[in-house]
C-alpha cells in the first residue's frame, strides 16, 4: 500500500492508515499502541517495514544475505522468555499468558 501524500509504503493497509493518520492528519498517537509504530530498516535497500517477520521474508525474497547481523534486535525489543521450554516473546503479558495456559505459576 502506497500513501498518496509521500513516498512510504507498507504491506498492511492499517499500517498505512496510521501513517496517514499520524503524519498527515496530525492525530495524537495512542500510548498503548505506540510500539506497534517502531520500525525495522533493510540494511541493503531503503525497504522499511513494522514487523520483524516482514523484514526476514524481505531478506527471503530478496538476493540480500539473510545472515544473523542483519537482524540487530534493539534494546528497547527484549524477549520475556519462559524459563520452562523454549517459548519467548517481547510482551510481558504474553509471558503471563503463556504461564497461565501451560498451568505454570510465574516466578
């Protein structure tokens, strides 16, 4: 999705319709929702994108190398893992959620 006003290009309409929103409307950005904004950048082209998993198949779709320092995770982006299995996530609520459904009291 392209926006009409400037250069930016995303691959979800919601996405596009907050940009629209922020930047060209001037609308006040949700606390709660604010981390959804946070982009990620190609290394190797101008090619932006919100998601972290949009920006790997970028990297899939693309000649780029998909190589480990491409992805430089940033500190305000750390994972809440569970110290049971392998499950990890960057929401504490999540974590919790996940303690609640495997029946795991949080430590």
């Amino acid at each position: 999705y392209q926006c009409d006003s400037c250069d930016v290009v995303t691959h979800f309409k919601v996405l596009l319709n907050n940009h629209t929103n922020i930047v060209h409307e001037k609308l006040e950005v949700n606390e709660d929702l604010k981390h959804l904004l946070k982009g990620h950048e190609c290394g190797e082209c101008d090619f932006q994108t919100c998601s972290l998993l949009v920006l790997l198949k970028h990297f899939c779709d693309t000649t780029h190398d998909s190589s480990k320092e491409n992805f430089e995770v940033q500190p305000s982006q750390q994972w809440h893992k569970c110290e049971h299995c392998q499950y990890g996530t960057r929401r504490n609520d999540h974590l919790k959620r996940h303690y609640r459904n495997m029946q795991i009291p949080k430590m």
